[in-house]
C-alpha cells in the first residue's frame, strides 16, 4: 500500500521538493492532498500532474479562479478556506500531512491532523515556536509522531537514532550565517531587500530567506529544538558554520559528538521524515569531503543579529513570549520585503512588541491565538 500524503503548502519551496520526492518514488507515495494559499495557477498545474483527491486554496476570493483551472479534473475535489484546511487533514485515507505552511497559519491544520492520528512531517516551525508545549502535550495524547524537516532539527534527530538511552549533552544547531555574517553593524544598517535575498548556500522561499539574514530563522529553530528534543535553552548551542555542510550535531556525556553532512539538499530530509527509519535513493548531488577542503564554525555575533538573542530571551521567560515574538516577526518581515521597514528596524520593533503585548505565564490555544492578534496590531502600529 502507498503511503497517502497531504501537503500542506505544496508551491512553497518545501512543497515543490517533496512532490520531486513523491515523483522519484511513486511506488511508494501517494499525493493525497495539496494546498496552497494564493498560487492556485501552480497548485492547478500540480493536480494535473499528481491527481490528488483533493485540492484546497487558504484565500477564498481565489476559489472560482482554482475551480475554473481544475474543471477538466471533475475527480478532484476542491475546496477553499481555512476551515477546509482544517478538515482535509482529517481525511480517513491520509497516512502523513507534511506542514510546509509558512507562519501561524499553519498551527490550526498541524493540531487537527494530530487530533485526527496522523504523522507529522514539521517543516513549518512556528508551530512548535507559538505552541509548543501545547503541541507536545497533544502528540502524547493523540498518540501521532512528529518528524521534524527542517535540515537542522533532520540532522539531530538523524544523529539521535539509536540512542534513546544516552542522554542529551548538548545540541549543536548549525547555521550558515546568511548573507550578513562578515558585514559590520554600519554596513547592515543599509542593506537591502535584495541583499536579504542572496542566501549564500541555500534556496528557500523569500519570508524564511530574510529570517535566515537576521538569524531570526536560527532563534525559532532554538526553541522548534527544545521541545522536539526535551532539552533546555543552555543545553543548545548555535553555531556558524558557512559551508552547510554539517547540518547539526549532538553531543553526548561521554564528550562523543554525531553529526549529519550532506549536500544543501532539502529533499534529503523531507525523504527521510517520509520514509523513517529506512533511507532510500535520492538523484543528485552526494556529498564529496574531498573537495569540501574546510568546515569552519563561529560563534554567533548577538549583538550584530539580536534576532537570535530574542528568541533565546523568548525561551527564557516562557509562556506565550514566543508567539509574541513569531507575530511580531511575520509582521516586520512582510513589512522588509514590501520596503516598508528598514532590516535592522525589524529587531527594534519585535524588541518593543514583547515589551508591550500582554505576558501569559500558562496559555491556552484561545490565548495564543489573541497573543497573535494583539502582537500583530502592536507590530503594525510601530511601523
């Protein structure tokens, strides 16, 4: 039998390289879902080669625009809204919902899928950013694994397999440093959204490419680690590392590190998060150490990306501080690429946003979703 696969931001970046995945392995996977937020000529396009059993488009005003598109595939059912996103993931049929959603917007449709006993394929990280405890707590229950996708997170778990019974010393989260790394606070403070955009080693979709420039990126994969791993804060330990070759190591009691290396290819972890615990063949590039010639590593400059030392901030005080910080985040980010808000101002505002917005020491999901609302507000007025 296939494995049936939703997936949920399928003309993302993530979403494009798992349908390569599923395509190099047909006999093994089957789409059974795609949904998309606005791209609905690429998600029409990707029906028609994938003929899912469904289809589905978060913007309503985009339905009939989607509809005429998939008129010649009357097999394929199509729906649109984010109650619609909420129910295809509990499909009876569905054996794995990959969440490549970017931002908040993916939490609702992740705790459905886990209510519903599914396994969690977690490329979107906000979601284990704004509510992670509470996601934790519902996977227990529910009883439904959650497969982390992201190259880092991929990495630790990779290097954890088989050591269940060695407790965690220290994770060693890599990151590449983007394209800011060796520009000084003065040279920063001018850069642009297309100078934000040149990532150095990887191809990713334009919001995670600016939150990769402010290190932002590495600050929610701090805390997307401490609860995917039950480790505390001082036990993470983030690390520059330009070649992203090493994509993350552990590091047990005995002073033993494991680490994952590969090529900057996100198709190997979103393969090996649908195929665990078996590896399968991928097409492409393999990792030759010989012309690797140096893996260098740096501490992380805080002072230059403070992005990164907020979200350890967040993690410290807890609470709904991190969904705070996400909010205000995806609010400064939008607000970069549509030249509204300078790249260093976005720390400034993020900054004010956890001063301002309401602190909730132990909150509910109706909680977070208001923190999200008040942060957002916050965020937009400040700008």
């Amino acid at each position: 039998m296939k494995k049936q696969i939703a997936i949920l931001g399928s003309t993302g970046s993530i979403g494009t390289q798992a349908l390569q995945v599923i395509e190099e392995h047909a006999d093994l996977y089957e789409v059974y879902c795609l949904t998309a937020n606005n791209k609905v000529a690429l998600l029409a396009e990707q029906a028609h080669r994938f003929h899912p059993a469904a289809v589905v488009v978060a913007n309503e005003q985009r339905y009939d625009e989607l509809k005429a598109l998939m008129q010649d595939l009357p097999d394929v059912k199509v729906y649109a809204g984010a109650r619609a996103l909420d129910e295809i993931v509990e499909a009876q049929p569905i054996d794995m919902v990959l969440t490549a959603m970017v931002g908040f917007a993916g939490l609702s449709p992740t705790i459905h899928a886990i209510k519903a006993h599914k396994t969690i394929c977690l490329a979107n990280k906000e979601t284990l950013v704004v509510a992670g405890e509470l996601i934790c707590k519902l996977a227990l229950e529910n009883r439904a694994a959650i497969l982390p996708v992201d190259s880092e997170h991929s990495a630790i778990f990779q290097s954890l397999v088989g050591e269940d019974q060695n407790p965690i010393d220290k994770i060693l989260l890599t990151a590449s440093g983007g394209p800011f790394r060796t520009k000084t606070m003065e040279e920063i403070a001018h850069v642009t959204k297309a100078d934000a955009l040149r990532h150095p080693t990887w191809d990713m979709g334009a919001k995670i490419t600016i939150d990769s420039a402010s290190m932002m990126n590495k600050g929610f994969e701090v805390i997307e680690a401490k609860w995917l791993f039950g480790v505390e804060a001082s036990q993470i330990q983030v690390l520059v590392h330009p070649q992203s070759i090493v994509h993350s190591a552990v590091q047990f009691q005995d002073g033993s590190v494991k680490a994952q290396l590969g090529v900057p290819d996100m198709r190997l972890p979103i393969q090996y998060a649908f195929s665990f615990p078996k590896r399968l063949p991928l097409s492409g590039e393999k990792l030759d150490l010989f012309k690797a010639h140096s893996l260098e590593f740096f501490e992380p400059d805080l002072k230059k990306f403070r992005c990164l030392a907020m979200a350890y901030e967040a993690l410290a005080r807890g609470g709904n501080m991190a969904c705070i910080v996400n909010a205000a985040n995806e609010v400064v980010n939008r607000a970069f690429l549509e030249d509204r808000c300078r790249f260093l101002q976005m720390g400034d505002i993020i900054s004010e946003t956890m001063a301002k917005a309401t602190f909730i020491e132990t909150p509910t999901l109706d909680d977070y979703m208001q923190t999200d609302a008040e942060a957002r507000r916050i965020a937009n007025e400040l700008l």
